[in-house]
C-alpha cells in the first residue's frame, strides 16, 4: 500500500509539472498566433503561418485536456 500511494504522489507531481509546461508553450503559442495574424493581415505573409501557429496550440489544448481527465 505504502508503495502505491508513492506512485501515485510522483505521477501526480509529474502531470502537475506537464500541465504547467504545456500552459505555459500555450502561451507562447497565443503570441505566435497573434503576431502571425498581423503579419497576415498586413500581407506579410500567406496565412500558413498563422494556421500552423493555430494548429499547434490546438494540439496543446488536446493535451492539457487529456491531462485534465
């Protein structure tokens, strides 16, 4: 039981750590997003840019999600 209970507290430890690096390339990802929409909107760029930016904090929000449940 003693051991259980250890594992179960360091993956809890490990998923809170998981949560905060992926909060965190979420933000940086928003800014990515909102810099690549300027761009676009200034004609700078063709949108694949601001997409793939879309894309990829799409599949961080996945898994936070997953972590979550």
């Amino acid at each position: 039981m003693k051991k259980e209970v250890s594992d179960l507290y360091y993956q809890l430890i490990y998923l809170d750590s998981q949560e905060a690096l992926l909060k965190e390339a979420d933000s940086l990802f928003t800014i990515a997003v909102q810099k690549a929409k300027l761009r676009f909107d200034a004609g700078e760029t063709d949108g694949s840019h601001w997409s793939d930016a879309e894309l990829q904090r799409g599949q961080l929000a996945l898994q936070l999600a997953d972590i979550k449940n």
